[in-house]
C-alpha cells in the first residue's frame, strides 16, 4: 500500500516537473511524514531527497499562510518557512531505487490496462449498476 500510494505521488510530481520544471526539493507532511517507513519509500520511489515537514494540520495550515500572505502583502514562503520548519532529509537508497524504478515502469503501463474497470468498481462502490464491457 505504501509503495501504491508512493508510486501515485511519483505520477503526481513528473506531471508538475513537466508543467513547472523540476522541483528543487520535495517535502512530505501529515502521516506519511511522521515514519520512518514511509520517508524512506517515498525517497526510494521518487529516487531523491524528500524532507518531512513536522507540522500537524498542513492542508488548514497552507491555507491559513495563503490567506495571511495576501492580507498583509507577507512573503509566502518565508512564512512557510517560519510555521512549517523541515525535519531531516531521508535520502534514496541505490539498491531499492533501482528496484522501484522498475516496478514503476510495469506500474505505469497499469492504468491504461485497468481504467475501464476501475470505473466499474468506482460505480459498484457509488451504487451503481455494473455495465457490461466493452470489449
């Protein structure tokens, strides 16, 4: 599960890097930020540097710091900086990133293979009625 939800992340961060250009750094917060497990997949799958941010409550945090920062023409990041202090960074592992790099490649080509029927258990799940395939 948390290779799933780490590899999802990984899709997340190239589709941004694509839009933006690569990210400088990564910091990670809430659950997955708090053990050591997890600070550990993510590096791994994401094969560099990720930061745990120990702040508690970061989606009400960054809105709250977004709000502040327009109200009083505050610089967002250094108020960032200043609530959302980084913890240690976690760095990758050569051993198990090359292993995630080639999971990642069969977990790409998954979706594709999958997304009708993953809309069907989407609508079971919704109460809906099971239509046939497609195919």
């Amino acid at each position: 599960m948390i290779e799933g939800v780490a590899f999802a992340v990984r899709g997340v961060v190239e589709a941004a890097e694509a839009l933006a250009g690569a990210a400088r750094e990564i910091r990670i917060t809430g659950g997955g930020g708090r053990g050591q497990i997890w600070l550990r997949t993510f590096a791994n799958v994401l094969g560099r540097q990720i930061t745990a941010v120990g702040a508690g409550d970061s989606s009400a945090r960054g809105a709250a710091l977004l709000a502040l920062a327009a109200a009083t023409d505050r610089d967002a990041r250094a108020l960032a900086a200043a609530w959302a202090p980084p913890g240690r960074p976690v760095n990758p592992e050569p051993g198990p990133v090359a292993r995630f790099e080639a999971q990642y490649a069969i977990y790409q080509s998954l979706y594709p293979a999958t997304r009708e029927l993953m809309h069907r258990l989407c609508e079971l799940d919704r109460g809906g009625e099971v239509r046939p395939s497609l195919r």
